[in-house]
C-alpha cells in the first residue's frame, strides 16, 4: 500500500438490518416504543480491539458454588476419579450467531445466543445458550477473582453508557464474547472449573430437577437434554456429570411410560460406567435397564450376567437405592 493512503475500513461479516433506539441497556423506558430484534446469520468477524473490564446492572457476587459436580472419570480402568479426559483433545467454537432485544415492563436489554461447535466443519448438531450483557459480566468477575493472574490478558467488553442497541455495538459485543469464551476455554483451569461449566448448563439443569420433583416429567425433558448437549460437548460423553443427567432423562422418560427412549439413554449411559463395579450409579442404572428391556421383550442376558458380577464381588444388589431415588436427591 502506498505512504499516505488511508487503511481499508474493517468490514463486519454479517447479515444485520434493523432501526434500533439507543438507549441504555437494563434503564427505564421513557416511551413506549417498539422492539426490534437483530439477527445476526453467520459468524461474526469484527475486528477491532476490545478494552478490558466494565459493569453493568447485575451485582459483583458470584453464585454459589454448584456441589452437586462428582469427579470426573476416565472412559476405561478404575472407579476413582480424575479428569474429565477430554479438554485438549478437541477444538471447542464459541460462535454467537445471533441477538435479539427483550423488553421486560421498563426494562430492555440484548439476549445473544451463543452456540457451543465441537470439532468445527464436523459438527452438525451445535449446542447453544442465551445469556444477556449482565450475565457474562458475572461470570467475568467471578473467574477474576478466582483466577487474577490468569485473566490478566483476557480481553472483556466494557459497558457502554448510550449507543447499546446500535448495531454496531451489538456486533463488537457479539464478537468480543465469542473472543472471551475462546480464550477462557484455552486455560485448562478455567475451562474445567465449575463457575465456567455452570455458566452453560446449570440453569437448565436446575431447571430440569426441579420439573421431576414436581412430577413434570414432560416439561423437564426439554431442559435436561439441553443441558446434555452442552455437557457432552465440554465435558466428553463420559464424564460423571454427562452420566448424572443421562439417568435423570431416562426417569423422566420412564415415568412418562415412553420406554424406547428410557432405554436408549439407559444403555448409553451404562456403556460408560459398566467397567466399573463400584460406581454408585451401576447398580440402579443395571437395574433399571434391565426392567426397561424385560418390558420392551429386548435380550437382557448380558446385562443381568453383569448385575450378577457385581453381586459377586459381594455388593449389595437388593436393598440400594433405585434409580430415581438417586435422581431425586440430586440438585
């Protein structure tokens, strides 16, 4: 490029169209107006600096610590636990793909939905989750006080006090934070931790307990498979917390008479935990998978010739727990 000319201006790859009022983000409406959404169709590729740091609406505590997470488990050998096993061996994508306004009595704020892509091209069922501004800002503060040293040079959007709704800082924004999940995830002790991991998932895990306990069976699958997803992309198919929602779907769905698919995330779930004898799930999940087979007229043999191992190796098969019991106590 020649000395003097001007650099092209940075163009933003995305399909936007709307005519947004500016006003501050999660501050009182001075008139009625109407909402419009923003869609966002691809990946955004703003490129611009973005500065560190900011508040907005939600306060600085960080959410109790979720203690309901047992230890991760190797796929094979032993019953003890470990790490999730997984984190370095595929590439995670955050993408936000698009935003959209939600206006709640005088309150208005940007929703962005994030969705989680496992070995980028290959991945044809992406996850997703929907989290406004004041959420991440929660989370950034939370794994910066935890992690001080680490975070030092992870960029975070500042908040802005006009112009939020404009189009063009909602694509920074959209950006930024496909940036900032990036770069967490790129440090093993804030990827594996339970504030980043919840983030994802432990609103639809809450969520989908809280329907079994009161007997929404139907209403809590929805959440739980969500929450499955998003679990298995970060997670791996075999982690512990991966296999804790697989047996809360199967008792929802069990409950709901709808054995097929009881039995289908039963098996899942004991392929990943029939090599190991001790696990506290074995047992009822055996059990139960069983039952499921008997009334479905499926081989069952196998899997009783399992049960009887177990038996053998003198635990208790009789008086344990049943797999809903488990599930009912969880969260």
């Amino acid at each position: 490029m020649a000395t003097g000319t001007p650099e092209p201006k940075k163009r933003l790859k995305c399909d936007i169209s709307l005519d947004m009022e500016e006003v501050e983000e999660d501050t009182e409406l001075t008139s009625d107006t109407d909402d419009n959404d923003l869609s966002i169709s691809g990946t955004l590729s703003f490129d611009g600096d973005i500065t560190d740091s900011g508040e907005e609406d939600m306060g600085t505590e960080a959410e109790e610590p979720h203690q309901d997470h047992p230890p991760g488990r190797k796929p094979r050998g032993g019953s003890g636990g470990g790490g999730g096993g997984r984190h370095a061996q595929e590439r995670i994508v955050f993408e936000v793909m698009n935003a959209r306004t939600v206006k709640e009595g005088h309150s208005k704020y940007v929703v962005y939905q994030v969705h989680v892509v496992k070995s980028p091209g290959l991945d044809t069922s992406p996850a997703f989750i929907e989290k406004r501004y004041s959420q991440f800002d929660k989370l950034n503060q939370c794994l910066r006080k935890r992690f001080p040293h680490l975070l030092e040079s992870v960029a975070f959007p500042k908040k802005t006090l006009t112009g939020n709704f404009k189009t063009q800082t909602i694509a920074e924004r959209s950006r930024a934070f496909e940036q900032y999940l990036q770069h967490l995830h790129s440090i093993p002790q804030v990827a594996t931790c339970h504030e980043f991991l919840d983030f994802f998932y432990l609103e639809d895990i809450r969520k989908g307990y809280a329907m079994i306990r009161a007997g929404l069976y139907k209403e809590s699958i929805p959440s739980l498979r969500n929450a499955l997803h998003l679990q298995e992309k970060l997670l791996g198919e075999t982690h512990d917390t991966v296999l804790q929602t697989h047996c809360a779907i199967v008792v929802a769905y069990e409950a709901l008479d709808e054995l097929w698919h009881a039995q289908t995330y039963s098996e899942t779930a004991l392929n990943c935990v029939k090599g190991y004898l001790h696990h506290s799930f074995l047992v009822p999940l055996l059990q139960a998978h069983i039952s499921l087979c008997w009334r479905l007229g499926k081989d069952k043999k196998d899997w009783e010739a399992i049960l009887h191992e177990v038996a053998a190796k003198g635990i208790d098969v009789n008086s344990g727990p049943t797999l809903k019991d488990i599930v009912m106590n969880k969260h």
